[in-house]
C-alpha cells in the first residue's frame, strides 16, 4: 500500500485539512476546427476526493486532461487550482502542482530500468539526486513494483508500465493526481491495484480527477460524478444520484421450471407475468435464463412472486444492465 | 496554512534547470550503452573515414592545397581538423531533431511536456551527451590520425581551437533547434534545414578549397561561419595562431551565432506555442 513520505521529502504543495476545491474548472471551451471538443465544462474537485470523469469515446476527457495538464491551450473559461488561475504563473509552475497518469501506454523510455525512470523524471521534477533516488524507490515499492525495480522498462508487461505510471505520478507527492483512463486495458487485479493506491492517495487529501469509459470501476470508488458526452456535461452528482436517473427496468432471470421442457416453461412465465412485462428465452439457453423487460408501473417483487405461484422458481434475478449503465445510456443516448 | 501554487524566481528557475542536466546526461548513456554495437559501429566508421582520406590524399598534391605558416601540408592534414569540426556540425545540426523525434516516436514528449521546466532546457538537455562526447570523439579521431599516419598537430593550438569551437557551437546549436522546430511543426520538416547545412559545409572548405568554388559562391563560402571557423582552426592547429588571430575569427562568428541561437529559440517557442494551441505535440 501507498506509504507517506511528505515528511521525508517535503515537495508537495502546501496542505489544509478541511475539504476545498482544488481544481475548479468553469465554463471550458475547446475546438478543433468546426468540431467542438468541449462546450462550457465546468466542475469541481475538492481535496480528499476522487471526482469520476465519465464518458464514452470522443466525449472529450482526455481534451480536459490536456488542458489541465496545460499541454492543450482552450478557446474559453477559466482553471483554478488551489485558487489561482493557471494563467497566473507560469506553466512550470503550474505542473509543479499535480501528477498525471495518460492514457497512452507509451510514455517511459523503455532501455531504462523502471528505477532509472523514475530517477529521471524526479530530477527533471526538481528533486536533487538524493531525493529522487528515495522517492523512487519508495514509489516503485508502493507499486509492487520494488523487485522488478532494476528491469528494463521494455520488459515490463503492460500493467506493469501502468503502474509506473502511477509511480511516476506519485514521486512529487501531489495533492492533485490528474489520472487519464488509468485502467482501461488493465487485468481486474491490476485495475484493482491501481484503485487501492489512487484511493489511498485521495484518504491522505489529494485530490484525484479521474477520467474513464469504464462504469463498474466508479461504483464504490468515485465520490462524485461528472458525466461528459459530446463535449457538454449531462451529469455532476454523485454515483447513486446518477443511478436514480433512471428507473430499472430490464432483468436476467434464471428459471428452474423441473421437469417441463423449455417451451412449456416459457409458456408458463409468459401467463404468469401477464401484463406485468414480456419474458423471453435467451438464445441457447435451454429454458433456463431469460430476459424480462418490465412494464409500466409494474415491479420486480411481484413478477418473481407470480412466477413463484406458477410454479416456476426463480433461482436468481439481476439487473440486465447495471443502474449506472441504464443511467449512463439514458444520458448519452438520448442526445444521439 | 494558506494553499498556494509554488512560485519559482527566473533565476531560480534557470539554476532549476540547469541542475537538471546531469539527469539528461545518464538517460542518454544509459540508453546508449545498452545500443552497444553502435558505438563500435561509429568507431569503426571513424577508423574506415581516417583510411578514406589517406588513400585520398595520395591522389591530392600537397601543392594544390594553401600552405599554413609557409609549410606545405598533406590533404590528410588539410582535411582532418575540418572533419573535427564537421562532426560537430553534424552533432549540432542532427542530435536535437533526432532526440525529439525518438521523443515522438517513443511516447515521452508528453512526459517531459509536463515535467516543470522550461522548453530551453530540453534543447539543452538533450545535447548535454553530445557536448561531451563530441569532444572526446575528435580528441581520439585526431590522435588516431597522427598516431597511424604520424600527422603532426601543433598542441598549442588546442586550446585557441577550442576557444573557437565554443564560439561556434551555438552557430551550429541555433540551426539544430531551428530544425527540431521544424519537426514539432511539420513533423518531416527538417529536410530544409538540412539542406541549409550541407550548403553551408559545402561552401566551408572543409574538403576543398574554396578558391577552386566558382567567384560568386566563394564570396558566400568567406561569409560562412563554417569557413571561418575550419581556417582558423587549420591555422591553429596545422602552424601557429595568435590571440588577435583568435579574436578576428570570433568576432565574426559571434553574430551568426547570437542570430542563430535566437532564431532557434524563437522558433521553438513559436512551435510548442503553436503545438499546444493545436494540441499536435505527440503526432508524429
């Protein structure tokens, strides 16, 4: 796990222990060319918080993360961070602020060990080489990448570059981590890693703004939501807020109908259900999984109990699609 | 505990940076040990380039070259400190474009983009290995042609041509970040200046004299840093060159490399300017 070494390296910005906007981003404009990238994105992260960036491809997230980062100039609004815009100091001090994780999996000089990386990206972050070497070292252990520190980076699987990634995000011990699709081709114990670490950050006051496509990693990892699509943002509230948007109404059922063959049963759940919903069989499934779409006002309790009183046991029911892909969709797609 | 951005002083900032150069040094060595067959190729390119010349030579007639204190010398002599000073041409023309173009190729642009520090020190960052080791190159590539062929160099002539090159380098420095300008800007673009630079070490006497360049292109060849700086070299290190000697060549390379410098710079800014407002630094 992340371990603290402010103490012992002293480089991160200065500290407060109260919640406070950190990033404030307001009315953002870019385009290129005719196409607008981004239309008026605002929104805020406070200190201690890991703020979700949702949205599909083209949504615009990583146009934000480069104007934040300040490798993209924008056409409009305004970036504070801790309180001063970034037009106000001068870029090399701005970057001092933050650490960034892109999205490209392409970003570390593969001959060079992870050790030697990351030596030289906290010297050219202004560490002396004393420090860096420390702050390396501990970074690559706080990874899990420790033993395999001396190796070239070359050799390095995929998630291991990611995770040096983090690493390298991490030498400065930021207050501010600007994470760009940190996991998107990540195994689900490296995606997971890479999480517990981002979390432990943000427990220790950091601010994360963390851009992904992915819907099931926000769920109990994100604090706040915001949901961008087409370069507006349709969204900003929390993760269960974003999942009351919609009401769930389709469901996987598993069907137990005994001895009665796969017609019958569908026959069955069909006059059960009425004019509850429609139930149909999914493909090569033998009578046994099928899809319910629930109608108007009606609900998941009371079509499990009629199917129970047809004689058909329902052996497990759950969301066909989860609340947050439901909410998700009915955001974007209504502007499709 | 009032939370503000960090402030860096201009002066602080610049010592910042320049303490950074020592990291930029190890990366480059590193990487490059690990290539390394191609320091041995370019060892024995230098050996089969010191064999060229002296075959070539023996083709050449010491009476068809200019004489350098009133002594006849061989084409091997005439052309070996002019290649000193080419392969720093060719360090100072080529190293920053293809440092930045490895950089786009490899993914790390960004990476450094982000890194706090100013645009100047990843030019000078990245010809921190070339500035040493450029150096030592032409050091051994000169010892090795006296010692195979038993060309004698005037030692004191080292230091005034050492004098000159420092003088000259960011003549040659200034075109480099003029074509990774180029590169960040039209990503291929570096072929210009390119040319610019074998026009220049075509017209510089460094394989020929320029008497025997046509008139209008020996006024040019006069008006070359590149020219300026191989005599006086010759003159350094093949017979004897007094300080005023010195002080005449510096005089006039020093304004074409303040131009050049500052046009590079100038350009560079205007590309990383240009490649944030289009947001084109990684393509490549």
């Amino acid at each position: 796990m992340a371990v603290d070494h402010r103490d012992d390296v002293g480089v991160g910005v200065g500290r407060r222990s109260e919640p406070f906007p950190v990033v404030e981003v307001t009315d953002v404009a870019r385009r290129f060319g005719e196409a607008e990238a981004l239309r008026s994105v605002s929104l805020s992260v406070n200190a201690g918080e890991i703020h979700a960036l949702l949205g599909p491809n083209g949504a615009g997230k990583t146009t934000l993360m480069r104007i934040l980062t300040g490798l993209l100039e924008r056409h409009g609004g305004e970036v504070k961070v801790f309180g001063t815009s970034m037009d106000d100091v001068p870029l090399r001090d701005y970057r001092r602020a933050f650490g960034f994780i892109p999205s490209g999996d392409r970003s570390f000089y593969l001959r060079l060990s992870g050790i030697e990386n990351l030596l030289f990206f906290g010297r050219l972050s202004g560490m002396d080489k004393v420090r860096a070497r420390a702050r390396a070292a501990a970074c690559l252990e706080d990874v899990g990448l420790g033993d395999v520190g001396k190796k070239m980076v070359g050799l390095y699987s995929h998630g291991m570059q990611k995770r040096l990634a983090v690493a390298r995000a991490l030498l400065m011990d930021p207050s501010l981590l600007y994470i760009d699709e940190a996991t998107h081709d990540l195994d689900p114990s490296g995606a997971h890693r890479v999480r517990q670490l981002v979390r432990a950050r943000a427990q220790q006051g950091a601010a994360v703004l963390w851009a992904t496509q992915r819907l099931d990693e926000i769920r109990g990892f994100a604090d706040r939501v915001t949901l961008l699509h087409q370069g507006l943002v349709r969204f900003v509230g929390t993760v269960d807020e974003l999942m009351a948007m919609v009401t769930i109404d389709r469901y996987a059922l598993d069907l137990d109908g005994g001895p009665r063959s796969a017609a019958d049963v569908t026959e069955l759940a069909r006059s059960a259900i009425g004019e509850m919903g429609s139930i149909a069989p999914k493909a090569g499934s033998e009578g046994r999984h099928y899809e319910l779409a629930l109608g108007a006002g009606a609900s998941i309790g009371r079509v499990v109990w009629a199917l129970e009183q047809a004689g058909v046991q329902v052996r497990s029911c759950r969301e066909e699609r989860s609340g947050i892909e439901s909410a998700f969709l009915h955001l974007t797609e209504a502007t499709e | 505990m009032s939370v503000t951005l960090p402030s860096t002083g201009r002066w602080d900032a610049f010592r910042e940076d320049f303490a950074k150069a020592p990291a930029f040094l190890r990366r480059d060595l590193i990487s490059l040990f690990s290539y390394r067959i191609a320091y041995l190729t370019d060892w024995i390119n230098i050996v089969v380039q010191v064999f060229l010349f002296y075959f070539v030579s023996m083709l050449v007639p010491p009476d068809r070259l200019p004489t350098y204190g009133g002594e006849q010398v061989s084409y091997l002599e005439y052309v070996a400190v002019a290649l000193t000073l080419t392969s720093f041409v060719q360090a100072g023309l080529g190293r920053l474009i293809a440092a930045i173009r490895n950089e786009q190729l490899m993914g790390t642009l960004e990476s450094l983009m982000v890194a706090p520090m100013s645009p100047e020190m990843l030019q000078f960052g990245s010809m921190v290995y070339d500035l040493i080791y450029v150096p030592l190159r032409t050091a051994i590539f000169l010892i090795l042609v006296s010692v195979l062929f038993g060309v004698q160099f005037n030692v004191a002539g080292l230091v005034p041509t050492s004098v000159i090159f420092v003088f000259f380098m960011p003549f040659m420095w200034g075109l480099g970040i003029l074509s990774a300008a180029a590169v960040l800007t039209f990503k291929r673009g570096a072929g210009v200046v390119g040319i610019v630079g074998t026009v220049l070490t075509f017209t510089s006497g460094a394989y020929f004299p320029i008497s025997y360049l046509p008139p209008w292109l020996q006024w040019v060849a006069e008006w070359n840093p590149i020219t300026v700086a191989v005599e006086a070299s010759r003159q350094a290190l093949l017979a004897t060159i007094t300080w005023a000697e010195v002080g005449e060549a510096v005089a006039l390379i020093v304004p074409f490399s303040i131009a050049s410098l500052a046009a590079g710079v100038a350009a560079f800014r205007l590309a990383m300017r240009r490649e944030r407002r289009r947001g084109t630094m990684s393509l490549y």
